[in-house]
C-alpha cells in the first residue's frame, strides 16, 4: 500500500542520498568528490563542493540537482557543528528569496520539517524557556549569529506556528504541483514499486509530508477552548460524501482540522482518476487517521463500515485489499477496553473478538492477492489467530493418596498428552529458577503415570481452560508434564508444573512470637498444629556469571509451640 522509499529531503543514511541512477552525467565527477569527501569525514569540504554544484544547476535551472545539493547541503554540517539544524534553517530561509516552483514549494517543506525537528530535539530546553511577547521574526538577510539567537529565544508556539506557516506555504501553487509528475525528480526521489501509482505528482507528495506533520500531536502547544474534535460521522463517509463535507471551526490552526482539509483536497484530486489506486491509498489512510483522533463513542462502527465500503467498490483492485485487512484486524481488536473500562481493566476480553470471521477474509486475501503488502499482513494476521498455546497450574502442594485437580489453559489444541515424573526437591529448585534450563531433560523421563484426553474445541481459535483430574500420588515430588505430542518432542507445544504431595503446611503470622520464629506447621487435612518438627529453608540468590538462581541453604527454624 505504501511501498514508498524516498530518498528525498531528510534521509539518515548517507548512501541514499548519494546512490541516485539517473544522475546526469555532467554532475558525475562533482558528485563523486562529494562522496569521497564524506567518506572521509571531510565535511567542510563537501560543504564547498556542494555549494559549486547548486550554484551551477541554478544556473542551468536544473531541478532536480538544486533540491539534491539542498539535501546534501544540510547533511554537510550535521557532524561538524552543534548547531548544525540552526544553520540549515538560515541557509534554507536566504535560499527562498530567489527560489521558484517548484524549488520553492520544497523548501518550504523542507524548511517546516527542520524548524520542527529543531523543536523536537530540543524540546526539553524549549519547554523551560519563559516566554517572550512580541518577539520580531528572525532577519534571515543578515544571517548571522543574531539570527541564531533569535531562533533560540522562541517558545513551542513559535515553533508550531513557524512550521505550521511553512507547511502551509509549500501547497501554494497547488495547479501547477498538480500537473508537476514527481518522476521529473529522479535525481532525489527513488523510485518505488507504488511511487508513480501512489504519489504521481508534486502535491501528492508534499501534501501527505504535510500531513505527516499536522498529524503529530503536540500537548504542549497552546490550544483554544474552542478546540476542534473529530467527532462527526461525515469524517468516515464516502469520498463523494467526504470531499464536499464542511467541518466549521473557529480554530483553523487546528491540526486536525488541517489533515482533514487536505484529505479532501487529494481525494477530490484523484476522484477521476481512470486508476484508483492512489484514491483508494489516500481514502484508506485518511480514514485511518480520523479512527485514531475521533472522540465519537461510535467510531469503531463508522470505520469497520467505511473499510468495507472501500473494498466492496474495489474489488479486485489490490490497493483496496489493504481496507479488506483492516476490515479483518477489526474482528481481533473487540477485546480492548476503552474508557473508563480501560483504566479498571488492562486484560483482554476475547469474548468480543471473532477470530473466525477474521480468518474468512485473511484467507481470502491470501488467495486472491498473494504477493501483496495486504497478503503479508493477512499471512501474519493469520498465524496469530491460529497459534497454539498450552500450559498447566496445579496446587503446589496436595494431600497424599487423595485425588487432585489441574488447570490446562490451551488453544488449538485438540489432544493432550500427560504424564507424571518423579523429581527432587533439588530440581524443583534449579527448574523453578533457571529460566534458561531445557525442562526436555525432565520430558524424557519415563512417567510414572500417563494418560491422554481430548480437549474441548469450540472452533473458535481462542484460548480455553479446563480442569483434569489428577489421580491420588504418594509423600514425594513431582513433575506434571502436558504436551500436543505423545513423544513430548520440545519442539511441540508442552508445560510443565511441578507439585509436592505432603500432608504438612505452614502458616506464617505478621507479628513475631517471643517463644517461636512466627511460623506454624499444621496438619493440612485437619489444621492440627504438630510439635517436634523443624524447618529448613533455603535463599535464592541470582549468580550473574552462571545467569541463574542458585539455592543457598537458610536457617533451620524452630515452629510455633502453642496451638492456634
């Protein structure tokens, strides 16, 4: 959906930014100057080479290679200067005064992502400030140090206002960008496998990096009372309903209002176009978008419908398989609380997902868009719904010769396979605490009980529990083991739980006894508290060179004397 690799404008890796195939050739030498000199950490020099570059194609009016200088232009002084992103907004700004479109529009673009990255790396420091009224805009002619200063004086709003102006500036001349296919900027952009279908022309390419930003949420930005909230139906409607909606607000600095202002705007764009794709690209996103921001209670309704509607009109377009998926993830996403719900209850209530359902649609993806980015998320989709699960809990200590019960969680488990196997105090001890321990080595042994049962399985793909019987054991320990696989194979699903069978137990008080340690030792049947008996215990320390726990015996104590 959007396989869009831009190398454009404010890429990490130097390689992207130098590695362009369409390159002309009388820029070859000069580029390749450029990349030695990076290499070899001489930036100042880059610097210098990249400035005869752009003063050249300025001459030649060659686009491509004046935005690519300007790339490279800011990567120059990134790790030479710590001020690096104030002086890339100085140069860019006196860059402005003579640019046009579509040097211009970019820019702008450029020149609003650095004043808010600049707000974003230094938020901390921005935040502390107090705030200055009145504060004149930065002279960008004398370009000086003063500038900078000035810069450096502003609060949050400065910045969001700053960039919010320059965002906005660089979707002037929105025809011509229209009729500008992004093709014409080989020399910066990489071509994709989506790139021409899904962002054929300059506006679609600097409205979506607009709407990256105003899509950003920023608490600490001064907001009106009157702020404007997504909570109108019309946000999810169709594309004929939604471009032509009116969202009235007095806060037109909005970012919310200002990322639906400009879906309209592309939607309305392509509304004719003879492909659909980058249509139904934008639609999806743009209803994406307004699910995360709206505050409407029935939102969650308005956009499983508004998924289907995109892939009900566009069946056998791929770009709408991508809405199918959503339409899909929506079955597995009914468990989460919302609300107040959310903060009394962090768990997961699969009684409101349909995993089936789910399923139904990522199998029908797969079949009939394989090889797709909607298929590889279906793919994915599908193995969780369909992962297995299974483990165990029983009582940590159970009366002898009398039968007890276990807990078996599973799913997508149709039979399970038990055994029992003697253990010793000593490996209840290693295997509880060593995390990285193979519990195969306690799976292979020969059980002393085994047995096998079928789970119940209400075709659902969730997870289920279920109580068993265990039969009547004598005085000892014991390993638990439950497995998919009658091998009991470690590579198959299995859980272990380990039980000791004793009819002793101990209850330890808060309050300590002058004639005892605070602990009883009772009968665990009748409660009876039993004299002549001592306790050991043991302290589990963790040895960060064997990464494990590692028992250390512990006082031998002597119980409480006098009944409960």
């Amino acid at each position: 959906m959007r396989n869009l690799f831009f190398t454009a404008f404010f890429v990490v890796f130097l390689q992207n930014l130098l590695a362009q195939t369409n390159m002309n050739t009388k820029y070859d030498a000069k580029w390749k100057a450029v990349k030695n000199a990076f290499q070899k950490g001489l930036n100042k020099t880059a610097q210098t080479e990249i400035e005869s570059i752009i003063k050249v194609a300025k001459a030649e009016n060659n686009i491509g290679q004046i935005i690519k200088g300007f790339c490279n232009y800011r990567v120059s002084l990134r790790d030479r200067d710590e001020k690096a992103r104030l002086h890339d907004i100085v140069f860019f700004e006196k860059e402005l005064k003579d640019a046009s479109f579509p040097v211009k529009q970019v820019l702008h673009s450029m020149i609003g992502d650095l004043y808010w990255s600049y707000y974003e790396e230094n938020r901390w420091k921005i935040l502390d400030r107090t705030k200055v009224e009145n504060i004149d805009a930065p002279n960008f002619e004398r370009a000086g140090a003063n500038t900078i200063l000035d810069i450096e004086t502003w609060s949050a709003d400065d910045f969001y206002n700053k960039a919010f102006e320059q965002f906005t500036a660089s979707l002037t001349e929105k025809e011509k960008s229209k009729a500008f296919p992004l093709k014409n900027l080989t020399t910066i952009v990489e071509k994709g496998a989506n790139t021409e279908t899904l962002r054929p022309t300059l506006f679609d390419f600097l409205a979506n990096r607009a709407i990256e930003y105003f899509s950003k949420e920023e608490t600490d930005i001064t907001k009106p009372t009157y702020a404007f909230e997504i909570n109108d139906e019309k946000a999810f409607a169709s594309v004929s309903t939604f471009v032509n909606a009116s969202f009235n607000t007095s806060d037109k600095t909005s970012q919310k209002f200002n990322v639906l202002k400009l879906y309209q705007e592309i939607l309305l764009f392509h509304s004719n176009d003879s492909d659909p794709s980058a249509l139904i690209d934008a639609d999806i996103a743009r209803i994406q978008y307004v699910n995360d921001k709206s505050i409407a209670r029935e939102k969650k309704e308005w956009y499983k419908n508004a998924l289907k509607a995109i892939a009900d009109t566009y069946p056998a377009n791929e770009q709408a398989a991508m809405a199918t998926y959503l339409y899909a993830e929506t079955f597995t996403q009914g468990g989460q609380h919302v609300g107040r719900m959310a903060y009394l209850n962090s768990g997961f209530d699969d009684s409101k997902v349909d995993y089936v359902e789910a399923k139904k649609w990522c199998d029908y993806i797969v079949e009939k868009f394989p090889k797709t980015e909607a298929s590889s998320r279906a793919e994915s989709l599908l193995q969780q719904i369909e992962q297995k699960s299974l483990g165990i809990r029983v009582e940590k200590v159970v009366l002898a010769n009398q039968p007890s019960l276990a807990m078996v969680s599973y799913k997508e488990v149709k039979t399970m396979y038990c055994k029992i196997v003697k253990v010793t105090n000593q490996e209840i001890k290693d295997k509880t605490y060593d995390y990285n321990n193979d519990y195969q080595v306690l799976a292979s042994r020969k059980g002393i009980k085994d047995w096998q049962g079928a789970l119940p399985d209400k075709h659902d793909y969730k997870a289920h529990s279920t109580e068993i019987k265990i039969e009547a054991l004598p005085f000892g320990t014991y390993a638990i083991i439950v497995s998919e696989d009658k091998d009991f194979n470690s590579k198959k699903y299995y859980a272990i739980a380990f039980l000791r069978v004793s009819n002793l137990a101990h209850v330890q008080v808060t309050e300590q006894d002058k004639d005892g340690t605070g602990i009883y030792v009772v009968d665990r049947a009748s409660g009876q508290a039993l004299e002549n008996v001592s306790v050991h215990t043991w302290i589990n320390s963790y040895n960060y060179e064997s990464r494990k726990y590692q028992p250390k015996a512990g006082p031998v104590l002597k119980p409480i004397k006098r009944v409960m």
